[in-house]
C-alpha cells in the first residue's frame, strides 16, 4: 500500500472526519473507497459513451429506440 498526500478543503475534511467518527472507519478508508467509487463511474460513463457512438452508427439515437427494437 503506497502513501499520498493531498489537500482538501477544510469543510471536506470536516465532514470526512466526522463521518469516519460516526461510522467509527478510518479516514482513509473512506477516501480510498470514495476515489475507488469515483474511478469506476468514470470508467463506466467511458463505456457508456463509447457504446452510444457505436449505437448511433447503427441508427440507434437513443437507449429507448434501442429497447424498442429488442423489446
């Protein structure tokens, strides 16, 4: 496991804290599972928008039109 030093705004970091008091988890955890959570939406919107230019090369300019083909 590597170390990384970051900044955050004070309210952030506030509320990091007070959240990792109530829920009695470490800090870090928190971030690290944030950034984890983070990194896969953007991954997953990537995906998304890659799957949408190929649908719209197949005439497809929508998810509805596409589930009214398949439905």
């Amino acid at each position: 496991m590597s170390t990384l030093t970051i900044e955050l705004e004070d309210e952030i970091l506030a509320r990091v804290r007070q959240y990792s008091k109530k829920k009695q988890v470490k800090v870090s955890d928190i971030l690290s599972e944030s950034l984890r959570r983070f990194l896969l939406m953007a991954e997953l919107s990537e995906l998304q928008d890659k799957l949408d230019g190929k649908a719209a090369e197949f005439g497809f300019d929508s998810e509805e039109d596409l589930f009214d083909t398949i439905s």
